[in-house]
C-alpha cells in the first residue's frame, strides 16, 4: 500500500506542476493573428451558433459518463457497486487533466507550449479569455479542447467495466492516468491529428477505432493479465454472474443512446443542419437495427430473449455506426447495426467460451464492433477513398500499438504493486475491501429482519 501511495502521490504532482506551468504561458501574438487570417469567415451569428452546438455536443458526451457508471454498476453484483462508482467518478476528472496537460498537445501539435515539456494544446489565436473567434469557424479553442477531453475520457471508461469486480482500485486508476495521458492521445494523432493514417485516408468520422477499439485493446489486455472471477469458469464450464440492478443497466444503456447524439453529431464539428441531422439519423437507426438482431440472435442461441443482449445489441450499433455516421446512407447504416447486433451476441457466447471473463461485455462492444464498424466504412461508403484496405491497416496498426502498450501497463502494475484484489476481498466485496462502505448498507439488514 505504500508503494501504490507512492505513486499515486506522484502522478498527482505531476498533474498538478504540469497544469500550473501551462497555464502560466503567454499566447504568441504572431499565431493568433495567422490563425485569424486562416480561419474560414463566418458570420458572427452563425459562429455562436456553431460554438452552441459543439457546447451542447459536449454536455451530451459528458452524460455518457453517467451512462457507463450505471450500466457497469448494474451488470456487476450489489457488493461493488461503490467501487464502479468511484471509478466511473474518477475517471473523467483523470481524463481531462491529463487532456490539458499532454494529451491535446500529442494529438494536435499547437503553440500554447509547457517550457521544457509537451505542449498542451493545438490553439492558435486564443486570448486569456478563450472567447476569439478566430481559432476556427465552427468553435473557439477552448470548445475544442472540452469536447476532446470528453472523448479521451471514454477510452479509460471502456476498460473500467471490463476488469470489474476484480481490479485494485489504485492500479487501475494508474493505468488509466497513463494510458489516457500518453497512449490515447498518441494512436488519436495519427488519423484526427492529421498524421499518417490521415495521408492516407483512413476515416474514422468519430471514433469505432479512435475511441472504442482503443479502449477496447485496453480492456482485452486488462482481462488477460487478472484472469476471471472466482467462481465464473468451474469444472470446465461457465457460471453466470448475474447483474444486481437491471432497471439501472437500462438507464444507463439510454443515457449513452442520448449522449451519442453529441458523441456522433457532435463530430460535425458545427451546427450544419443538414450534416447533423443526417448524422444523428444514421445513429439513431443502427442503434434500433442492433436492437432488433441482438434480440433475434440470442432468443434463438439461448431459447429465451435476454435484455442484457439486447441492451447491449443497442450499444453495438451505436459503436458499429460510429465511424462511417457521415458517410454511409441511410439503409447501409441500418445493415451497419444490424451485423452489429449479431456480431455482439457472437462475441460474448465466443469470449465465455474462450473463458475470457468480461462483466459488462466491453471487449465485445467496443472492440468488436468498433472494428466491424470501422471495416464497414471501406464496404459501404459511397467516398471512393475510403477503401476497406486502407481500413484494414487502420484497425490493423491501433491493435498493434494499443494492445502491446496496453499489456505493458497492466504487467508492470502486476509485477509491482499488484492488479488483483485479494481472495478475500473479492469475496467479500470491493466496496468493503477498498472504500470501507457499502451502496445498500441496509438491504442485508433488511432481508434478515
């Protein structure tokens, strides 16, 4: 406990000396006026407009937040419910400080420099204010930065209900540090950075791979390195570990429905009615189309619907359609989900089999169905430079940089101060293991009464 004190406490400082140098920093008066010549000229109205937009976009993503707290906290047992709490609480604050201090620097190279360190953010013609205009038509900078924070956020929240019911609290709020202030933003560069994958135009409209498959290698290596829960593969076969709460998995399943509508059309990047509303309708049907096969697929795999298939059917669409939102049409996005909805039932069944223990059905989500989606951009657009193996090479090089960085991480915290709670604590529970508290610290009392 002290080592993981330790280095809890450092990365902490680090955080903390690495924000306070930045915003101590000055922006170059020769960039904000090259970038107010560069930005594209639109009327004051239609500026706030767009800014409003990608603001909404931005609160819309930032519920999604909320959405994965309850849907993990629901498929998980009542005894580490705090636990995912915490973790879900946790994580976006992590997200956005270690987005201002590296990550937005690494993913858009800009000139609001820490002396001596990264840069923190791709912001030309910003005031101490924040309130130019001339960063971009559609938004000012600092709209920018909050709506990518968001998303970086995501990545870590993929791999939380993956390790559940299992994972150290400290390791895994280390890891997350790490991964989301270095990895992230780094495999982002490459295609929304303007990097390599960029020149060659891969498309990821917003982000099957950039987000979901990038949190879903996490949560594959995460898995891997813990092994499964005590008691869910025994005598060589699969016991299931039931959910506690199926009301709170289905709110927090629509709570992310509605936050993809900022996610996905949000990543317009303006208020373009036509763009938007096309966006938000290709979302919206891939969702429906996951639904409707998820339901179909395990009704007959498992003779009986199952709402934790359906539920997630729904999210696979939604992660499914992502990345070609933009580009498809309407009844490509509708075949889009629909093979995602399948797809996720298939991946589930195949990871217990493998005894592969996933609580909430991460990996089979966003890793999946991220690069089912991100595929599906070379099969169905109609953008002749969106070929399928440019996509191939695009999925192809996140797995080989996420999932190896990925493992790394979690073998070092293994090897040091351990990723895996004790026997003990496990049985027990996390709440009472690592916070001392219970989320119902009265229903045994009660059921004994």
């Amino acid at each position: 406990m002290k080592a993981l004190g330790i280095g809890l406490t450092a990365v902490g400082i680090w955080l903390a000396a690495g924000l306070g140098a930045a915003w101590a920093q000055d922006v170059a008066p020769a960039a904000a006026e090259a970038a107010a010549e560069a930005a594209p000229a639109v009327s004051s109205e239609m500026f706030t407009t767009n800014n409003l937009w990608m603001m909404v976009a931005t609160f819309l993503v930032f519920i999604m937040h909320l959405g994965f707290a309850t849907v993990e906290s629901g498929l998980t047992r009542a005894k580490n419910t705090v636990n995912i709490l915490f973790k879900n609480t946790l994580i976006p604050a992590i997200g956005l400080l270690t987005y201002a201090l590296v990550g937005f620097g690494l993913m858009y190279q800009g000139d609001w420099a820490i002396p001596g360190w990264l840069r923190l953010g791709g912001g030309v013609g910003t005031d101490a204010a924040g309130l130019t205009s001339a960063y971009n038509a559609g938004y000012t900078y600092w709209t920018d930065f909050l709506f990518q924070g968001m998303f970086a956020a995501t990545a870590a929240t993929i791999v939380s209900g993956a390790v559940a019911e299992r994972v150290k609290l400290g390791s895994f709020l280390i890891f997350s540090t790490i991964y989301v202030a270095i990895g992230y933003p780094i495999a982002g560069s490459w295609v929304w950075g303007g990097g390599w994958l960029a020149d060659l135009n891969f498309h990821d409209f917003a982000g099957s791979t950039l987000v979901h498959s990038v949190g879903g290698w996490g949560a594959l290596a995460g898995v891997l390195l813990l092994g499964p829960r005590l008691g869910k593969y025994v005598n060589g076969g699969i016991r299931p570990i039931m959910g506690h709460n199926m009301p709170m998995v289905v709110t927090g399943v629509f709570l992310l429905w509605l936050g993809w509508f900022g996610f996905n059309g949000g990543s317009v990047l303006s208020a373009d009615a036509g763009a938007v509303s096309f966006v938000l309708t290709t979302t919206s049907l891939a969702a429906a189309a996951g639904i409707v096969t998820s339901m179909l697929t395990s009704w007959g795999l498992q003779k009986k619907p199952d709402l934790t298939m359906v539920l997630n059917g729904c999210l696979a669409g939604l992660v499914g359609i992502t990345a070609g939102a933009d580009c498809v049409s309407v009844p490509s996005a509708v075949l889009i989900g629909a093979i995602a909805g399948v797809l996720v039932v298939l991946a589930v069944m195949g990871l217990d089999k493998l005894k592969i223990d996933d609580p909430v059905g991460a990996i089979s989500v966003h890793l999946a169905c991220g690069i089912w989606g991100t595929l599906a951009v070379g099969l169905f657009s109609a953008n002749p430079d969106f070929t399928l193996k440019t996509q191939a090479l695009g999925v192809l090089a996140y797995g080989l940089f996420c999932f190896p960085l990925c493992l790394a991480i979690f073998a070092a915290l293994k090897y040091t101060i351990g990723l895996r709670v004790s026997r003990a604590e496990e049985i027990g529970g996390l709440d009472v293991g690592e916070h001392g508290m219970e989320a119902y610290p009265d229903f045994q009392g009660f059921l004994t009464k």
